[in-house]
C-alpha cells in the first residue's frame, strides 16, 4: 500500500495507481482548507474512474481527507460523463489520457462540462497538443468538440476517442529545432464575434515580428440554442511547431472579466514567446504528460528534453519512481550557444514497459 | 585453275522463317523505332502478364516464399549483455535416471577445472575461456524441476540412453521446453557400447538421429559419446561437446527478454539468531545469490520462486563476481592472452563439494586437508570467501548510505516508508547527473490564485527577477536557481498545469529580436514579412530584396540594432549586468559579437578580426572577400594558439542564422585572458571548445560569404552565373545544414584537406546515402517486404543505439548503471527475501534447482485468465471442467480449477464438461495475470512414475478478465394451469414471484413448436405467469423457456509448494478422494433415467385428417401439391357412397359362406400335399443325378492325373535313351 500525501496530484496518483495495480492512501486532501476534504470535481473524477475501470474500491475516511483507493482492471468502452463546471473537461480528459490506451476495450467517452477555465487546458489544446503527444507513443487517438461551454454553465461537449494498445513505443525526442510556423485558434462562445478577432489580430501583432509563418482561425460557437445558458466566454491558443518534428509548444489563455480582447492576444503571444525561449521541445503544461507516458513505455531508453521542469514536471518524476520504479537520469544541458538562456533539461529514462493485459489478443 | 581459283564455299543463307528470323525481324524493327505491340496501350487485357498458374509463375512464387520463410521479425536482446559481461551460459543437463547426466558434468568439470567433483549439488559455474562462462546444472527427475530448468536453461545437453532408446522423460521435457520457450537442444546419446553389433549401432543411430530431428529441429546436433574410461568419458568426446558449448549463440526468447530471472546458486539463513532460537518455527529471512539473467532487475520487484511462492526483494546488492573473466588485470604483459592458467580456470560450486569447501544450507564448511593447494594458491578467493562469511544483511542505515551515494535519487521518506510530500531534489552537477538531496525548503506563500504575480512566481522558482547575476557568474548562481526551480509541488498546490504569467517583458525589442534569431527558423528570408511587424529581417541580402520589392524596413533603429550598429546599447548591458535582468534583456548575439569585435578583440589582435567581421557584416563581393580571408587565414597561422579570443561563429554575419541545437557545434565561446571580466557573459560554465574549431567556425564563416557573394556577383554585373550552392541549398530547411553541405562541397571541390567537421558531415552524407539505397534500391526498389524488413531491423538497432547512449552517459560506473536500468543481466547479485516457510529451509536439497523469477507490474493480481487449451494427444484421458489442474505458466507452477468452453459459431461461449478429444477449447482459470499468448502446460498433481505420458495438456493465453462470458444452458420447464384462447397461465417455471419476474418477456415455447411469451406475474401465486402464444396450446402441452447461465470459475488459486514440502500434492479430484475413501458416485435420484409412462393420448393422426377438396387441392402451391390428383370423384366421395351402400349380411348367407370355406379351406390342404410329394420326388431325382455327375467326375479326373503321369514317365525314359 502506497501512502501518498495532499489533494494536488490527486488524479494522477489515481491513474498511477491503477496503472501500477498498487493500492493507494492518499492523505490530507485539502485539509486546511475550508470546507475541508475531497472537492466536488474531484468525487466526480472517482466517479469517472468507477465509471472506467471495474472492481476499483475507494473509502473514503477522516472527514473526507483521506482516501484508500484499490485499483480494479481498465475497462473502457463508450459512455458519457459530466464534469462540473468548476473544472473544465479536461480536468478528467488528461488523467483519462493515461488510462484509455491501457484499457480493455477502445475507448469513446463523451464530456459534458466546461470547454474551457482558467486552470485547465483548453479542449482545443489537448485536441492539438496532448493527443499529439499521445500519438507519438502509439496511441490513435481523436478529440471532436461538439459544443463549447464555459463557466457557470458549461454544457459543452466533447468526444474522446481513443484505441486501446499491447504497449506503448519509446520515444526520443531530443531535436528542438526552429520555429517555423505557429498556428492558432481564437474560440468563443456566445460573445459577440469581433472579440476572438481581435484577440487573434493581437497576438499575431506580437508574433508577426519574430516570423511570417502565423495563422489564427477564430472559432465562433454562437450557441444558437442555448439563449438562457450562461456559457459565454473566449480565449486563444497558439501552437509553435518548429523544424524539429517532433517538438510543438503551445500556450493558451482565456479572457478574464473586464480584460481587452487585445490584452488576452498578446498575453498569449507573451506567454508564448517564454515558452520557446524555455527551449524544451515539449512545453511546461505537457510535461507530466510525457513523462508518465514515458515511464509506461516499454523497457527501451526514452529520451525528451525540456524546458525548465515545471514542479508538474518534478511530482511526475517524484510519482515514475514511486509507482513505477522508473528513476530518471535528468541533465541540464545549455540549449544553445547563447548565453544566459534558460537550461533546457534532458530526461533519460527507461520505462517500466506496461502490458495492457486487459486487452484480447486478436 | 588450281592454283588461282578458291575454293567456293555454300554461301550462307540466312533464315527467311521460324524463331530466329522472326527475332531478328523483331530487332530490326525495333532499332527502326516500330512499335512491335502497337496495341499494347489501347487494350491492356489483350496484352496482360503471363499466367498466375504457369510453370515459371509458380516458380517465382515458391522462391519468394523460400525467402520470405527465411526472414523473422528482428527481435531485440533486452538482456544488456552488451554491457557487461553475458552471465553465465546455463547449460541444463536433462534426462532420465541412469542414463549418465552427473558423470557428463563431472567430465566436463574436469576438462575445464581440472578437478574431480565428487557428487553434483546444484548448478556448477566454471570458466571455460575468456570470454564465457559455463554454469552446469542437473536436472533432476521430476516434471517440476524440468519445468523450472526449462524457464531458464540457455542450452539443454538431453541425455538418451541410446541402448535403450528414447524414454518418456525425454518426451516430457521436450514437451516442457516447446511451451517455455524452447532453449537450444543438443542431444548426448550414451550406453552405446552396449550394442552388440555395429549393424545394429548404426540402425539404432540413425533411427535415433532422425527422431530427435523430428522434436528438436532438422539438423539439430545430436553427439553420439564413446565408451567410458575411469568412469569418465572420453577427452576425445568432452572436447567435442565443448566446441559446440564455446561457439553457442542463445536464443533471445519473448518471456526471458520480458522477464528478469536468477538461477540460485548459494543460500544464506540470515535470520536474527535469537528468533530461531526463541521461535524455531518462525518465518526466516534468506539471502539468495545468483547471477542475473534476462531483463535488468528492478530494486523494488516481485520475484516468484517456482514451489515457494512471491516474494517482494527486500534488499538486493551487486556481489562480487566469484567466476569473473576480465583478465586484463592478470595479462598486462602486452601479449595477447592465449589460454587460461590454472589460477583463471575457476569453479564456483558452492553445494558441491569443490576444493574442500562445502556450503551447507546452515554454514560454509573448509575442509583443512582437503584440496589443500587449492585453498592457500588461491588466497584471493580464499579472502573472499572468508568476506562472504562476513556478509549480514544491510541494516537501514547501510541502505541509506548507499542510496545516498547514487547518482540519482528520488528518495522515499526518511524513515524508510514512501511518502510523496516535499522533497526537493536538487542537481548537484551537471556531469555526474547527481541529484543532491536536501531538507525541503517549501514556498511560502503559494496560492490558488495564479495571477501575473512576480511573488508567487518567484515562490514557484520559476520567475527570475532575482537571477540577474545567474550570467556573471553561473557557477555559484545556477544551483540557487535550480533549487529553487526544481521544487516538487506541493500537497495543496491547485490542480493544474496552466501556466498563466509572463515570465519576461517582452514589450524588450531586443529580447524579441533575440528569440527570432535564436529559436525561429531562417527559412523564410525571401518571404514577405507582414506590416504588423517592427522588426525586419537581418540579412542583408534579404534586405536587399526586401528593399527591391518596396519593403523598406520602418524600423531603422532596430534594425541597425540587429545589423551591431548601436554598440554603446550592448556596452551597457554587458557592464551593468548587475542591475539589469539578464535574461529580460539578452543581447542580440549579431550586435554582442560585433561588440566584441570591436570592443575587446582590439586590445589584443584587432586587425584580423575585424577584417574579418567588417567583410562579413557589409557583404563585399567575392573577390574582395577573398582576399581578406586570404589575410585573415595568414594571421591566423602567425598568431599562438593561446592568445586566441572568442569570437562568435561569423557565419551568422553572413546568413542571419545561428548555430541549431546541434551540441557539437554549440558554442563557440573562447576564452583565454580571464582577467577579462566582460568575456565571462559568454563563456558557458561547461563548454570550452578548442582553438581548432575556433578556426574552423572562421573559415565556416568565410566559405559561407564566399557563396553569398557569388550570388551577389549575378546581381550586380548581369553576369549569368548558375548559382549551384542555392539551388541545392533549398533541400535543405535547416540554414545551418545547408550552410555546412555547402562549406563541404566547397572543401571537396578544393581539394584540401578536410577538417574534422567536414569529416563528420562527409561521413554522415555517406550514412544517409546509405539508408536511402537501403530503402529504395534494395532488388531494384521491388521487393517491398525486403525493405519493410530492413526497416524493421533499423528500428531494432536505433533502440539499441538510444540505450548505448544513455549509458555511455553513465560511463563505466556500475553503479549508475544500475540506477538507470536496474541490475542487468550479468552480474552476481544478492537478495534478501523475508517470510520465507522455515520449511524451505529443513527440506531444502541442492539437487533441486532454484529460481527466482522478476514479476512485472501486476503479474500477482489474481484474476480470471483466459486461454486456449488442448488436451495433449498422448495423454490418455481427457480433463474435467473444475478438475484441479496444476499448470506451469510464466515462472509460476499453479495448481486452479479451470473451466472448458466451446465457442459456438454466434460468438456464444458454451460451457463444456470435459475438453474435447482432439481439438483446442477456451478455458478460463482463475490465476495470476499472465500476458496474453504465454503458453502453459498442464501436469498432474501427485506427480508418480507412471508408464504413460504424464504432460496433461498444453495451451496459451489469451487474454485476462474479471469475469467469463462461459454459459451453460438452462432449460425450465412448466405445464399450463389453465389455457384461454392463445393464452396459458403456466405453472412451476418458477418457484416465486421475484424469480418469475425476473423472467418477464422471456421467451417461451412448447414441446410441438408453439412460441409464446411471459406477459405478466401472477402475484401471490408462488410463480405463475400470464402468457401468449401465437396459437392456442394444449393442456397436455410442456412449456419450456431456453436461457444461459453465466458459470465463472471456482476463485482457486495456490501455488505449487514442492520446496516447502517435496510431496505436496494440493487439491485433489472427486475421484481421488472417492477412490481413497471407497466411496461410490453419488447419484442425484431426480437425474436418473426411468421408464417413461405417457398419458393415453389421442391419436393426432387420425384427429387431424383432413378432407379437402380437389379443388383447393389444385389450387395449393407447387411444393404442397400432391403428384397425381386424380380426375374422377374423389376417394372420399366413393368411400362414402360405398359406406352408404353397403349392405348388413344375413345369418343364412354367413352359414353358406362358411361351408363354402371350409371345402375351399379342405381343397386348398389337398392341393398343398400333392404338390409336396411332386416336389420331393423331384429333389430325389435331382440328387441322384447330381451323384451321378460327381463320381464322372472324379474317375475323369483319375483317368488324367494317370495319362499326365504316364506321359511324363515316357519323357523321362525317353531322354534317358536318347542320353
């Protein structure tokens, strides 16, 4: 039984631990918070995992600050979920990343929520970024949004599809190479369609002087029959792709109250532009993401540079050795010539090779 | 005439028809350019290639098939044996009793040690050469340890008696092996001198040949040994076998490159003493030592031991290596080693009885007047062992030491338990790739709020406002702000991976400037940058055009910023570093090398340099240029190399581009003068290149210009020049690459020599030359799979090449190397195993062989394991469903209850009670997990020596579950109570109300065929329901419904305990305990058959004849009409009319009818005698004449055998008178 501590990497140690099949304490969830214990988004990601995998046991004790969880077997399938709106779909959506390709059956799973908050990625970038990330281990997997929703009613929706595999594959990711050409999406719901333009104007103003190569699309969801929800809201996302072609770095942002369109563009673009100078091929919000991935991986040497590791990106190095066994040879290395730049980080590892057992063979 | 005249020969004519003229017409048409098919195009049926099913057809298709069976999928060798040395090659030694194994290995022992082993206890290492190692090991005569032997062996010597022929152990095993991987077999036939004649050693030879041929593989090796001599055989004979042993190449099998294993060969009781004396019961704690076989080990993992159980690794520790063959230490003499000296040939036989020594499973005995030499020449090994004895178990302390000491730790709590909260791990340096291990230092203030904070950031690490200095002087700065960086996330951090702030002010020009020319790619020179941009592009050339175009950049500060013009900018930020944010404000490298140039060069050599940097930054055309790199190129030779100084790789003056990622070519920093402080901002704390590149990066920059210039030539004088470095250079989207092809074609065409650089670049040309004709040119591009296939192989050896890397990284230090991949295969390792059955230990036998086998992540969760099984076809009986089977799977030996299943043809898995006789079924079990397709055999439990075949069945896995989708049908069955129209209230289909409900919409039917459904639940009522049917039922009728039961597997599962207890025989069958109790088969008395009592019924037949008249009869479909209807009235019509007719007959009539039948009854009697007596008369007749026929016969035959004889007597007399 693993004893693990905080509320923080709650979905990850969950995932860890049905992917690990080690049992699992989690304690002190939100203790000094007020109300303390397990919050509602995250009793509803237990109810997705209850949902997804099968004899999975969870008991919950200390006034909802501690959790025992027994992991069952990863079933998968096709179902819908809801996620509340405190959180955005994805929320679930990058835990449940981690699971689907280890499950027994290919996996469709439709999200109702939020496509977008303040925490979470947007479902434009895991559509972009993760899945991409995901389809370099061999997993096909697909995002199709269906609607946009965003706080307090959320109700948008997205489907999830993703196939289950034997094994994952190594990766070597080690080429950061240039940028090239940087793409965007600028969406909206129920706002009216000029502040996505703007916000995309605004950040390819700022980008247009270091390359030619921008493109933004604005993607308006009017929400046509949804006059009374409260779901408006918008935000921009922008993908670097560089010669490398492996490395993709992205940032988003979301409007705040009271923000101009044109500050949110070039926040992003900002944003954008540290990403790149951190010199990564993968950037801080997939960090974790591609290391667990890599400590699923089969026993051959993966090897990925980063940026600067995020502390997402130490607690996945922290959870590889705790539920996998996987310790890390992690160098920091000048990423170019140039002086005074952030050290890009190189993660050598050698997985733990996870056998999807749950899957028939054919 | 003779003379002059020649002779005149034929003069030749050539062919006007048949093969040859017509091939010749057809060149000479050819060459005149007519198109021979000239419909070929238009009608491409007419013209399609030869026949699928022709002779030469086929023969291409039988020789693409030989090919392609020669090919495998290349498999990987996970086992690390490239890195260290190979663990020992394991050379298992199989067969029956009696046919001669021990005296095989004392032979071999004694070939390569030169000592006499008395009894073979448990595996024997011994070193055979310099580079392998051999570990013997006995296989003892039962099918558990066959089993175990089968996991691990890399060779396997089967003994066959050859005298004898082949025995059923050999054929067990061979069965054993096939489903555990089948190792390499070599057969040994001994006892052949017992063959009385040589006619018959050679039949028994061949016959015994062909048949291991048969099982193994053709071909297989197969050593026929001599006779003994001294109860050891022959030299002559072990020489052999030792050539096949020294050139062996083990196979890379799937379940050994997945799975770690030891082959133990040395036990230790490490058990505190005062808990064996207080409890001499108590569980005990045993360190096992063995070599590592197959995938690395994990510190961490499980490991089965076939007959004990699991065992989590409490503490495992690189040994020693006691057979160790790295003999550079002992030949440092220069020469080449040619052979081993006594001293290297070692043996390593801790349960046998080797040189005096004796390992016992309680303590290590010396025999002092044993092999006395032995102990004191080797005083090394003496040393050594008397340290083994030393060895405890490492105490918490220890194990922290030594994980301290690691190169890279994510350590667990202190007290040794695994907790996940605040630790911070922190990098010690860069080179060891260390990970220094601090007490936490936990931000104060971190909050959900992810605002633009700098605070928060700052907390986080991850801001830098503070690390100004980190440029001045990294070495002391970069640790602070790595710490602070690399701090874990806390317990109550919020949940998400958005990163919200800016980290620099990017409202800087030059820090964007910066990112473009660091990190954006140079392709797009000649592109059209958007008027939303103030910044242009740098190159002049592009500028140029840009100006052509009418792009003239608005920006001009800037772009003289770029272009190095504004120095005094670059001054102050290199001198005021302090107070500035380094990072904020990066410099843009154009302008700092510039600078330099300027700046500090020119205190020590500034002529050249900024020759150099003034040619490049203007762009002179060629001629120019050439001559100052002439110049530069001079002083370069005059100036020492010492006094070098940085300067930045010149070619981006040139092409705008900076250096890519590529690390050989990172950097370009040089430094020499330290007392100069400005040069501390460029030198890296770790790269300092040589003054060779230095140079290199010049004359890069120059051969650079030189093709710029070229281009410019075209420009300006209107001289067509075909520019060839361009139009390459466009395959190439890396500016740098481009730039280095070009420099390279430009070094070759020169003719000179070439530098390292170039070197590489030319050798890298030729791999990716290489790689491309391997691709495309392999049988001319055509054969697909080929290409497929050396794809395949690629792949396997980048894997390997990725993993080469990553270790060279780790460098020669073991211990780094067990970090990163765990204890790969090779070294001797000890392990700590607790709870061990102190039974193990009182029943422990050395001859037994013992294993220790790695379990990967979840590999002991029990669950319902699906498979594929087939009854062994030499096994006499069949298997029962539930029957307890053990089974040797994975590592694992287990004995569980499995279930058989047919799949039926809809997909439905039906439940069988026993397997079928000669096919495969499903099964499933309830078991640990087990990868799908790893294959299994089944043995019986109480393992005696039986006659027969003693492998029950073999099967493999398909896959894991929580369940069975296994049915097994379920037929209920009611009667009607009551029957309205078509519908029937049925009883006893259910016993309640709540199980009948369950059952609402089932479907029903009756014995003849009525189907119907359950409506409604009659409530109150003990399970009547209200039903339909499509057509009114009888009362009489039985109503059945037709449904599946789910059956799973019994949840039984334990592990075969022979170590525990050499006679365990587990669970046992019905029919065991039945035939150990006397006990007959119970008998359910409702499932007995009996006499079948049918009510009277009415007889349908007749009820339900039908009268239908001809003309609906005519009028019935084809297939109801009957044959012939005939024309006249119908039979019925007539039967009536005669019914109706018939007329009741009189008493009178009845009387005279009855006499009439008596004298008709009395003539018929009559008549019946006299034709007996005419046929009796008859038969006498014919027998007399049939008697009289015979004896004419027999005298016919007499008369001829007298004349026959005669006649050959008269022919004998004759040629005697005529003689």
């Amino acid at each position: 039984m693993l004893h693990v501590e905080g509320g923080s990497l709650f979905r990850h140690h969950i995932v860890c631990s049905i992917l690990s099949k080690k049992p699992v304490t989690i304690t002190n969830i939100h203790r000094e918070e007020d109300p303390p214990g397990i919050r509602p988004y995250e009793a509803n990601f237990l109810k997705f995992i209850d949902r997804f995998t099968n004899g999975s046991t969870f008991q919950v004790s200390q006034g909802n600050t501690q959790l025992t969880f027994n992991p069952g077997m990863i079933l998968g399938g096709v179902f819908s979920h809801e996620v509340p709106v405190s959180r955005s779909v994805t929320y679930v959506v990058e835990a449940a990343l981690l699971l689907m390709p280890f499950a027994k059956y290919d996996s469709k799973i439709t999200f109702v929520g939020c496509t977008q908050s303040e925490q979470d990625l947007s479902v434009d970038t895991v559509r972009t970024v993760s899945l991409r990330w995901l389809n370099l281990f061999g997993v096909s997997s697909a995002l199709r949004v269906i609607r946009r929703g965003s706080a307090p009613a959320g109700n948008g929706a997205v489907d999830v599809t993703c196939t289950a595999v034997r094994k994952l594959k190594s990766i070597k990711v080690i080429e950061r190479g240039r940028v090239k050409r940087i793409r965007g999406i600028a969406s909206a719901i129920k706002v009216a369609p000029d502040l996505p333009q703007r916000t995309a104007t605004a950040a390819k103003g700022v980008l247009l002087n270091i390359l030619p190569d921008v493109y933004v699309v604005t993607d308006v969801d009017e929400g046509k029959n949804r006059r009374s929800e409260l779901c408006s809201g918008y935000g921009v996302l922008l993908v670097a792709e560089t010669t490398g072609s492996t490395a993709v770095i992205s940032q988003e942002t979301t409007a705040r109250g009271r923000e101009a369109p044109e500050d949110v563009g070039a926040r992003c673009a900002h944003l954008l532009l540290d990403q790149i100078l951190e010199g990564g091929c993968i950037d801080a919000h997939h960090q974790m993401l591609v290391l667990l991935l890599m400590a699923l991986a089969p026993d051959e040497i993966s090897v990925a540079r980063f940026g600067r590791l995020t502390p997402s990106g130490i607690s996945a190095l922290v959870i590889m050795e705790t539920f996998f066994g996987v310790t890390c040879a992690v160098k920091e290395e000048a990423q170019t010539d140039a002086p005074g730049l952030p050290r890009s980080t190189l993660v050598t590892c050698m997985g733990s090779n996870a056998i999807n057992v749950w899957k028939k063979s054919s | 005439m003779e003379g002059d005249d020649q002779q005149r020969n034929k003069a030749h004519k050539s062919r006007v028809t048949g093969n040859k003229a017509s091939r010749r017409d057809d060149l000479k048409k050819k060459k005149a350019g007519i198109d021979l098919e000239p419909n070929r195009g238009s009608n491409p049926k007419a013209f399609g290639g030869p026949s699928a099913n022709s002779r030469k057809s086929q023969q291409k298709v039988r020789s693409f098939e030989k090919k392609e069976s020669v090919l495998h999928v290349p498999s990987e060798d996970k086992t690390l044996s490239h890195l260290a040395s190979e663990p020992p090659l394991l050379v298992a030694v199989v067969g029956p009793p009696g046919v001669g194994k021990t005296t095989l290995i004392r032979s071999m022992v004694k070939f390569y040690s030169g000592r006499n082993v008395q009894n073979v206890r448990g595996p024997i290492t011994i070193v055979a050469g310099k580079s392998r190692r051999v570990t013997f090991l006995e296989c003892p005569n039962n099918l558990s340890a066959m089993c175990d032997v089968a996991k691990v062996a890399d060779l396997i010597l089967l003994m066959v008696d050859g005298n004898f022929g082949f025995e059923m152990e050999t054929f067990e095993f061979l069965n054993i092996a096939q489903i555990h991987g089948f190792p390499k077999i070599f057969g040994i036939v001994s006892h052949l001198d017992q063959m009385k004649t040589t006619k018959a050693l050679k039949k028994q030879k061949k016959f015994l040949r062909h048949r291991f041929w048969h099982e193994v593989a053709a071909g297989a090796k197969m050593l026929c040994l001599s006779p003994m001599i001294h109860n050891m055989y022959r030299p002559n004979d072990v020489l052999k076998l030792h050539r096949l042993l020294i050139c062996v190449q083990t196979k890379v099998q799937n379940w050994r490159n997945t799975h770690s294993c030891v082959l133990i060969d040395r036990h230790e009781d490490v058990t505190p003493s005062e808990v064996t004396t207080e409890t001499p019961n108590a569980d005990r704690t045993i360190a096992f030592y063995g070599y590592v076989r197959g995938k690395p080990m994990k510190p961490d993992q499980l490991v089965h031991i076939p007959g004990l159980g699991d065992f989590p690794i409490t503490h495992i520790s690189k040994q020693e290596d006691p057979c160790h063959t790295d003999f550079n230490g002992g030949s440092s003499q220069g020469h080449k080693m040619r052979h081993l000296n006594q001293k290297q040939k070692k043996i390593y036989a801790p349960y046998s009885d080797v040189g005096g020594v004796i390992y016992d499973d309680h303590a290590i005995y010396l025999q002092e007047d044993g092999d006395k030499q032995n102990i004191i020449r080797s005083g090394e090994g003496f040393e050594m062992l008397k340290g083994l004895q030393t060895i405890r178990p490492m105490d918490d302390e220890e194990q922290q030491q030594a994980r301290d000491d690691s190169f890279l730790v994510l350590r667990s709590g202190a007290d040794g338990t695994r907790r996940l909260a605040r630790r911070p791990v922190n990098f010690k340096n860069d080179e060891s790739l260390e990970l220094d291990m601090e007490d936490p230092t936990v931000p104060q203030d971190s909050s959900d709020d992810s605002s633009s904070d700098d605070d928060d950031l700052a907390a986080f690490g991850l801001g830098d406002g503070k690390d100004a200095d980190l440029d001045d002087d990294d070495d002391d700065a970069l640790p602070d702000l790595v710490e602070e960086s690399l701090a874990p996330r806390l317990p109550h951090d919020a949940d998400s991976v958005r990163v919200t702030a800016t980290r620099n002010d990017w409202s800087d020009a030059s820090l964007m400037a910066r990112v473009k020319e660091l990190f954006v790619t140079g392709s797009w020179k000649g592109q059209n940058p958007s008027a939303a941009g103030g910044a242009k592009d740098v190159d002049d050339a592009a500028n140029d055009d840009l100006e052509e175009k009418g792009y003239a950049s608005d920006d001009e500060e800037f772009e003289r910023e770029i272009r190095g013009e504004v120095i005094e900018r670059d001054n102050e930020e290199d001198s005021d570093d302090d107070e500035d944010d380094g990072k904020d404000e990066p410099s843009d490298v154009a302008s700092e090398s510039e600078d330099e140039a300027h700046d500090d060069l020119s205190s020590m050599f500034p002529k050249p340099t900024n020759a150099l940097s003034a040619i490049a930054s203007s762009g002179l055309h060629g001629a120019t240029a050439a001559n100052a790199a002439f110049a530069t190129k001079k002083l370069k030779n005059q100036q020492p190399k010492s006094a070098l100084v940085a300067v930045r790789d010149p070619s981006k003056f040139a092409s705008g581009a900076f250096a890519s990622s590529n690390p050989d070519d990172n950097t370009t920093t040089k430094r020499e003068g330290d007392d100069d402080d400005d040069f501390d901002i460029l030198a890296t704390s770790e790269e300092q290149l040589n003054a060779g590149d230095f140079q290199d990066d010049i004359l890069r920059g120059l051969v650079s210009h030189f093709t710029k210039s070229s281009h410019q030539l075209k420009d300006e004088e209107g001289i067509e020049v075909v520019d060839h470095e361009n139009r390459f250079a466009k395959r190439y989207v890396n500016e740098k690459e481009q730039k280095d092809e070009e420099e390279l074609g430009a070094a070759i065409e020169g003719g000179g020599a070439l530098t390292d650089d170039q070197e590489k670049m030319l050798q890298k040309r030729m791999a990716k030359k290489k790689a491309f004709d391997e691709d495309y040119d392999v049988d001319g591009g055509k054969n697909n799979t080929m290409s497929y296939y050396h794809h395949l192989q690629r792949e396997v050896e980048q894997r390997k090449k990725n993993l080469d890397e990553a270790m060279d990284v780790a460098g020669e230090d073991d211990e780094q190397k067990i970090r990163l991949v765990g204890y790969f295969s090779g070294l001797y390792v000890r392990f700590v195993i607790e709870n061990v059955p102190v039974e193990f230990i009182r029943a422990f036998n050395p001859s037994t062989p013992l294993i220790a086998g790695g379990l990967n992540f979840g590999e002991d969760q029990m669950q319902i394991v699906h498979a594929k099984i087939k009854r062994h076809r030499w096994y006499p009986k069949i298997l029962k469903a539930q029957d307890p089977l053990v089974i040797s799977i994975g590592w694992r030996r287990i004995q569980t209850q499995p279930i058989f299943a047919q799949e039926d043809p809809n997909g439905r898995h039906r439940y069988l009670k026993y397997t079928p006789l000669h096919m495969h079924c499903y099964c499933a079990f309830y078991a640990p997990v087990a990868p799908t397709n790893t294959g299994f055999i089944a043995l019986p439990c109480p393992e005696v020596r039986t006659s027969g075949f003693r492998c029950l069945a073999t099967g493999y896995t398909v896959g894991n579950d929580s369940c069975t989708a296994v049915v097994k049908k379920l037929k209920l069955t009611g009667t009607p109570q009551k029957v309205q129209k078509t519908t029937a209230f049925i009883k006893s289909l259910f016993n309640s109300d709540i199980e009948a409900a369950k059952f609402i919409g089932a479907k029903l039917k009756t014995v003849s065929g009525i189907r119907g459904m359950i409506k409604s639940v009659i409530k109150g009522k003990n399970g009547i329901v209200r039903c339909t049917f499509e057509d009114k039922i009888l009362p009489s009728d039985i109503v059945f419904i037709r449904s599946w039961k789910p059956v799973d597997p019994n949840r039984f599962c334990i592990t075969v305990k022979n170590l525990v207890d050499p006679n365990w025989t587990g669970m046992k069958t019905m029919r065991q305990l039945r035939l150990e109790h006397n006990l007959p088969i119970a008998s359910n008395p409702d499932s007995e058959y009996r006499e079948i009592k049918r009510r009277r019924e009415v007889n349908f037949d007749e009820a339900a004849k039908v009268m239908i008249s001809r003309n609906t009869r005519m009028a019935l479909p084809f297939d109801m009409k009957e044959e012939f209807i005939p024309l006249a009235k119908s039979d019925v019509v007539k039967q009536r009319i005669v019914a109706a007719t018939t007329r009741v007959v009189e008493p009178k009539d009845m009387r005279r009818q009855a006499l009439i039948d008596t004298f008709q009854d009395k003539a018929d009697a009559m008549d019946q005698k006299r034709k007996e007596t005419r046929q009796i008369s008859r038969d006498k007749v014919k027998r007399a004449a049939e008697r009289e026929e015979e004896e004419y016969e027999k005298k016919l035959k007499k008369a001829k055998k007298e004349t026959a004889r005669k006649q050959e007597f008269r022919t004998q007399h004759k040629s005697r008178n005529t003689k």
